[in-house]
C-alpha cells in the first residue's frame, strides 16, 4: 500500500514538473536588439500567467532565419515559440529562392504583440543634422550614400532602399547580423547612416551621439516629438512592421489559445506598454484569427514592393 502511495506521489511529481517545463522563446537576433529587447519584456511578464518560466534564446543569424528553422524542427507540444518580426514570415518568403521553411504550413501563428515605425538615423560618419542635411550631401558625396540594415532581406533594408528612391538618390544597403552590430559601427563613425526601428537609437538619440532624422507613419511619434516623419521632410514613403509570436505547426489549439490569451493579458499591462512605449513600440496583441488577418493583409502589400525591387537571395 506504502508503495503504491509513492508511486502515485511520483507519477503526480513528474507530471506537475512535466507541465511546468520552461518554455523557450526563440529569437533570431542579437541580445540587446529590438527582437531580443521585445522578447524578453513579454517573457517576464508571461511566467506568471503560464506558470513556468519562459526562457529566450538567441538564434542569431540570416536576418531571422536560423530561428525560424528551429521552430520549425522543434516538436510542437507547446513548450517552444519564436518571437519574430513581420520580416520573418512575410519578407523572407518573397525574397529567400530556397526558403527552407512555409510560415503557413509549418507555423502557428499566435498573436502579434507589438507594431513599430522605422526610424533613419546618422552619426558622427555624416555632418547631417536633419533629412534635407543628409540627403544634400549623399547627392554631393555618391561614394557615402549607404546605409546599414539589421539584415538583408529585412524590411528595414527594403524600407530604406524605398527611402533612397523616393528622395532621387541611390543608397547602397549595407547587412549586419542583428541591430546591435549596427549600431557599433554607426556611433564609431564607420557607418554613416542606418535604418531601423526605433529602439535601436532611442537612447543614443536623446544621449546626442546618434541622431534619428526621420521616422515612418501618420503624424509624430508620441515617443520622439522631435522627429519629423518622411513626408514631413519631402520623401513620400511609409511603412510600419509588427513582431509576432508563433508554435511549429500542430502545437494543439487549446494551448495556442491558452498563449494567445496570456499575450494578449501581458500587452494591457500599463508598466509593459509604458515600456515599450519608450522604446517606439506600440504594444497590441491580439488573437490568433486577428494576427492571420494581419499577415495576410501585410503580405499583399510587401510583396509588389518587394518584386519592385528585384532583390532575391539563394
């Protein structure tokens, strides 16, 4: 009878660790970037209503890619998610010829937790000041008309190339692995201008050693009123992006809802949106019908603008 107590005991240990089993929340990009910085927010704030701890792993590398890849493969039982941006399932797609993963067929696409503008920032490689500043001295000084990009293939890449267009200048894209990198070399002086979202700079922008001389969307910023939107300096482009949270394909529906309601608790928390709010990002969630919607509607209108550009990776 002792016996059998214990073994009862034993099996309700191990399925109580079992449900508790940390979840894993993929990221493909570098500590310290907007992906990383968004992850790790909401991670803090779902162990509680999950009740187990969510952990974040970096999978840096191929604008997104390799994370994407280890979703993929990852069994879908729950305990592993990625955290991505709109370029990961909707850019790459259009732009990587042997794309090793369908983000309709071997994900679960969960909740979108955050939108974002783009923000176009120089540092001490430019004497710029301002848009007009900029573009005045890329047309007087060809051989410096770059920019550098968290990743190609990434919609900062394609969101500055529409930039150089539009404004009658030709940017050449520079690629780092992930923002941080970026960043480095654009306060040493070795990268002259990036786009980006907006966390990337945000504290180097009002610390003066970067400056951010134009963001996208309708209006000012709530977070930078002090920078202009493109259309507000001549050069009519827009765009925003979102990230998003995603299961390998046939992660149960029960537990994709169960995630899906604790994102969307976690994005009303007013010490979260206040959070993100700081950096440029504006906290949403949403339902996993909701966040298909968003893509679907997102891909429509990447898509031609991708095409447009003739740019493709193998």
């Amino acid at each position: 009878m002792l016996k059998t107590l214990i073994a009862v005991i034993a099996l309700a240990f191990c399925a109580c660790a079992s449900a508790q089993a940390p979840i894993k929340m993929l990221v493909g990009f570098p500590p310290g970037g907007s992906a990383d910085t968004t992850a790790r927010a909401l991670a803090d704030k779902l162990k509680d209503s999950l009740g187990g701890p969510v952990i974040v792993e970096n999978r840096a590398g191929a604008g997104g890619r390799i994370a994407a890849e280890a979703l993929k493969a990852s069994v879908p039982d729950g305990n592993t998610l990625l955290l991505a941006p709109i370029g990961t399932t909707i850019i790459q797609p259009a732009t990587v010829q042997k794309l090793s993963y369908d983000p309709w067929k071997d994900f679960v696409h969960i909740s979108q937790v955050c939108t974002f503008r783009f923000a176009f920032a120089v540092g001490p490689g430019t004497p710029a000041k301002s848009m007009p500043d900029y573009l005045a001295w890329v047309k007087a000084n060809p051989q410096k008309a770059v920019f550098g990009s968290p990743g190609a293939g990434t919609l900062p890449h394609f969101f500055g190339l529409m930039v150089g267009k539009a404004a009658g200048v030709e940017l050449l894209h520079v690629a780092y692995k992930g923002g941080a990198p970026k960043v480095n070399d654009m306060v040493g002086g070795h990268m002259p201008a990036g786009m980006d979202t907006p966390l990337e700079y945000a504290e180097l922008h009002r610390s003066g050693k970067l400056k951010i001389i134009a963001i996208s969307g309708d209006g000012r910023a709530a977070a930078f009123p002090d920078v202009p939107n493109f259309k507000e300096v001549g050069v009519e482009v827009d765009g925003t992006g979102w990230f998003g949270v995603h299961a390998p394909a046939g992660t149960p529906k029960a537990t994709v809802d169960r995630y899906a309601a604790a994102i969307m608790q976690a994005m009303q928390l007013p010490d979260l949106k206040e959070r993100l709010f700081k950096l440029g990002l504006d906290a949403t969630g949403t339902p996993p019908e909701e966040f298909v919607r968003i893509m679907q509607a997102d891909k429509a209108r990447w898509e031609p603008v991708i095409k447009a550009s003739g740019f493709r990776m193998d």
